[in-house]
C-alpha cells in the first residue's frame, strides 16, 4: 500500500474509463492496517457534484478496511456506514471487488 496516501486528499473511485464514479476522501490512515474512506460526492461524465440533493443524502458515508494478523493469517473486515437504501448497491460492489481480492491473495 502506497504511503503517500493523505488525509483529506481526494480519492476517486470510478469505472474503467475514469469518467463515473465517487468522490471521497481519506478520513483515517494507518497503513498497513487501517483506511477509512469518507464519501463526498459522484464523478458524473468527468464533472464533481458534491451538493446535489442526491449527493447530499449518502455524504459522509464511512467505509472502512481494516487488516489483522493472527497466527500467521491476515484477516479483512470491511465495514460500511451508509443509508440502507444503498445497502445493495454497496453489496453488489463489495462482493465482486472483494472476490478479486480473494483471488488475488489466494495466488500469492
């Protein structure tokens, strides 16, 4: 994990081309272990909206990874602090990118 990662710097999370996604920050870092995300807003067509009212009802949401050692294995918890109008959107991201991340710690 990159350390030049910053606290209140800008995160995007977005599809292939760069062009949709969302806005974050990084609320908390203590690399290895921890990252916590704060979301602000959607990347729509490359143009921030962080004050639209459809913005406005998931801004803050927390998500946050968390890494623990024990007996030689390492453990990922995710957590996600958001509306639960969101929470099948969340799932059904978290559970293709955390299958990725199964498969790629399982081969290496």
């Amino acid at each position: 994990m990159s350390t030049d990662w910053q606290v209140g710097g800008k995160t995007y999370f977005t599809d292939a081309d760069g062009q949709n996604g969302m806005v974050s920050t990084i609320d908390s870092f203590h690399a290895p272990y921890e990252i916590i995300f704060k979301h602000l807003g959607e990347l729509r067509d490359g143009v921030e909206d962080l004050e639209s009212e459809k913005v406005r009802e998931w801004t803050g949401s927390l998500e946050a990874y968390h890494l623990e050692e024990n007996a030689g294995k390492t453990r990922l918890t995710v957590s996600v602090d958001v509306d639960s109008s969101y929470k099948p959107m969340m799932d059904q991201g978290f559970n293709k990118g955390l299958e990725v991340v199964k498969k790629l710690s399982e081969n290496h």
